[in-house]
C-alpha cells in the first residue's frame, strides 16, 4: 500500500517500477494519487509562491502565503474550487504541504492508467465505486445507456469528468501479466457463497437505523448523493455478521417472506451492496478460497 507518496517524487514513474518488482505475479497493489480536476486552484497558488518568493526559506513564505489567500478574489479558481479550503486558518502542516510542498502533481485517470501499464501493472478498481460511476451524477436514462457500453477505465475517466472534484485518486493495481478476475463481484456461478462483510460496526446495529424515510448517504467532497435502501436492507443487516454467506442469509429470511426467490433477493442485496460499497466503501464481500 502506498498513500500520497509517489506523486512527490521526482519521477513517479520510476518509483512505481521499483515497487512493482516487490509484487508478487499474483499479488496487488493499493494506491493514492493526487488528482488533477480537484485540486483546481492549488497549483495556481504554488506558482503564484514561487514567482512571488523565489529566494525565501519556508518560514517566511508561510506568513506570506496566509497574507495571499487572505486576499484572492472571488473570481480566483481556488477560491471557486468549493471541494478545497482557501481560507489562511488551516493548520501549518496543511498548507505547507498543499501550498508550498516543493514537488507535487496531479494525475486524471488516463495519466494513471498510462502510469500503471508503463511499470507493468493495471489498475483494477477505483474506490469507492460509486465516485468513478457516470451513473451517480447523471440520472437522465439515455445518457446511461450510453455509459453502458464503456469499459471500466472508460467510465471511471469520464466519471471523473462529470464530477469534477475528485482531488484524490484511490485505486488498485495488479501487474498486468495477471489476467485473473482480481475483483469480488455479485455475478457469477460462486456468488451464493459471497460473504458480505462490514469493513465497521455491526449489521444488526445499522438494521436498527433503517426506517421508511432513512437514506444511505455518501459525501464526496462538496458532492452529495443519496441512495433509497431496498426493501430488505434491515432483514438483510441483521443477518450480516462477516461470516454467513448470502446463500445461508437467503433461506433465513425466505423463511419469514414466502415466495421470495433467490434472483429477487439478489437484486435486494445488490442495491444495499451498490450503496454500502460504491458510496460509502464500508462493504465488501469475501469468497472461500
């Protein structure tokens, strides 16, 4: 795992080669990279710091930086940039490493795809799911169908364009000889033995918070979006304890509802999964090896 590093230094590239030749044939990677289209503004500041304090040493560029940002119009990209603060009051740390870091950048999804297939890797997932989903931002039924037929990279680069806020880009990458379905999904012959599991809390305790007028919530920066439970969310919760499979959740709660069928109950499930998963990365799903 490697977090907000490689896009300090001086060639990338050649950092993430050299953590490739640590990965095993079928092994992975979990990465962070600054994105570009979120972090609107931020490198205007950086240069507007160096042009403005070429010969400066740190301590005196911080105060000059506060008295900057104290200062920029309304009509300045950060300032306009609603997903990054600008305001001086930040914590030193913070604006130093946003404003007056002296080596960073950013990439779009294509740069790291490009990134990742020079040092020999591919990238398998974005997360969470939902932020690099087209289908998120844009609910009209003939726009989705033709997001239908991108690739996975396809929509996650044009999700990004949609969404136009992603400042932080958390993906993971496999090296690229391995060609194996390296993602757990609700679709194939084995997905009755998927265990959910909650990366936190109890399933039980998230079922009691379940009501008619409830949501599940996910926040992306300065981006909100909502999404209904199904209507067996709170039979479902209550069965999730990280180590029964939804075939086993299935029979318990077809006992109490006659006449559901196991392709209904997947689509319940599906929709709890997207939400839980795909906007608030706090589900996965486990399969016996």
């Amino acid at each position: 795992d490697c977090c907000g590093v490689l896009h300090h230094l001086h060639s990338p590239g050649d950092g993430l080669r050299t953590l490739f030749e640590l990965v095993a044939p079928d092994g992975g990677m979990g990465l962070m990279f600054y994105g570009t289209y979120g972090r609107t503004g931020i490198y205007d500041v950086q240069d507007i710091m160096r042009r403005i304090t070429p010969n400066d040493d740190q301590t005196t560029k911080l105060p000059i930086l506060k008295t900057l940002l104290a200062n920029l119009p309304p009509s300045n990209r950060l300032v306009r940039n609603a997903a990054v603060p600008h305001t001086p009051d930040q914590h030193d740390a913070e604006l130093v490493d946003k404003f007056l870091h002296p080596q960073d950048r950013a990439y779009t999804v294509s740069d790291l795809a490009v990134l990742c297939e020079q040092a020999g890797l591919r990238i398998t997932a974005f997360a969470p799911t939902g932020r690099y989903d087209p289908a998120t931002y844009v609910q009209d039924d003939d726009l989705q169908r033709r997001f239908s037929g991108l690739t996975n990279l396809e929509r996650a680069a044009l999700a990004e364009l949609i969404a136009g806020n992603i400042g932080r880009h958390i993906f993971y990458a496999t090296p690229s000889t391995n060609t194996a379905g390296c993602v757990a999904g609700l679709s194939g012959p084995d997905v009755a033995s998927a265990t959910p599991v909650l990366k936190q809390g109890r399933g039980a305790d998230l079922a009691d918070k379940i009501s008619p007028n409830s949501a599940f919530k996910g926040q992306f920066d300065d981006f909100t979006v909502f999404a209904e439970p199904p209507a067996l969310a709170a039979d479902i919760l209550r069965r999730i304890d990280n180590k029964t499979c939804l075939e086993d959740i299935y029979f318990d709660i077809a006992m109490e509802n006659t006449g559901l069928d196991w392709v209904t109950f997947l689509d319940q499930f599906m929709g709890l999964y997207t939400a839980l998963h795909g906007l608030l990365n706090s589900m996965f799903l486990r399969f016996p090896k």
